[in-house]
C-alpha cells in the first residue's frame, strides 16, 4: 500500500479504540492516539533506511509491533509519573483508561495496521518473523492500485466519524 491506503488502514484500526476512549470520557486522549497512529503510520518502513534489514522483514512483523508497543506504554507510565508524582503500576487516569495501556495499544495497533495493509497485496508480510518463514497475503491489489488506496483512505475516514458519532450518541 502506499501512504493514503496506510493512512485509510490505520483510521479503520483506530475505530473501534476512538468509540472506546470517546465512551469513557477521553476524547482528548482519542485524538492524541489518532494522530500518533497517522504520524507513525508508515514507521514499519523505516527499514528502507536501514542497510542490512530487509524490506518487509523485521520492522514488519509482529514481534517489533509489540516492542513498539512497549516503548509507547513506557512513555504512558512516564507521562502518568510526572502527571503524578509516583510511579504508577498501571496507573488508572480517568475513567479506567490507563496512559500505559493505551499508549501499549497505540504503539501495537500503529505497526499491526501498517502489516495488514501490506497484507492485502500480492507481496504479503511475514507477521510471525522471526519463527517463521511464510509470507501471509490476500493478494486482493497491487500496492499501487490509486482506487484501493484511496477507497481505503474514503473508508477509514467513514468509520472513524462513525466511532466518534456514535460514541457521541451514547
């Protein structure tokens, strides 16, 4: 995919964590973790920068969703510690919505939509690196094809507005 299908795939993850965080209250929070999601929405490819990875090898798999998922939930422990004071286990913000997991959630969901976008092209990504060699595709379009990548972007656009309207409507 390029950039606008990355950026429709991310809107369409980011959904259904929108109509939660807009539910309990944290709207602010939604849109901080909606914008970080867009920002870093092609962060997998920094592998075109980097001499010896390969393209669609480490940086796209599951194992770096989840160490990017820790970086994020150690930056919402250390937000909550300066915001407090303490260093908190977990440390509930408002209404159940804890800075560490979402920020946890924000960093997975952010490298995993960038995997399922290329997943739906014929080159496929290798989620489960580095304990397997097998490529997962849908083949569904080329990473080029201008119609998918923008109805992915329309889509996304679609379903985050639905989220926040609905959660809204609640």
């Amino acid at each position: 995919m390029y950039r606008k299908g990355h950026y429709g795939v991310s809107l369409l993850v980011f959904a259904p964590l929108a109509f939660v965080l807009v539910t309990l209250g944290r709207a602010d929070l939604a849109v901080v973790t909606g914008g970080i999601m867009l920002w870093l929405t092609m962060l997998p490819d920094v592998d075109h920068r980097l001499p010896g990875i390969p393209h669609r090898g480490p940086t796209h798999s599951l194992v770096f969703a989840a160490l990017v998922g820790a970086v994020f939930g150690g930056v919402g422990v250390a937000l909550t510690t300066v915001a407090t004071g303490s260093t908190p286990s977990f440390a509930t913000v408002a209404s159940g919505a804890s800075l560490a997991a979402v920020g946890f959630a924000t960093g997975v969901l952010t490298v995993v939509a960038h995997l399922v976008g290329d997943a739906l092209t014929p080159a496929g990504v290798n989620f489960f690196w580095p304990f397997s060699d097998r490529t997962y595709t849908l083949g569904l379009w080329r990473a080029d094809n201008t119609i998918a990548n923008y109805g992915l972007f329309a889509v996304g656009i679609f379903a985050t507005g639905a989220a926040a309207y609905l959660a809204l409507a609640v």
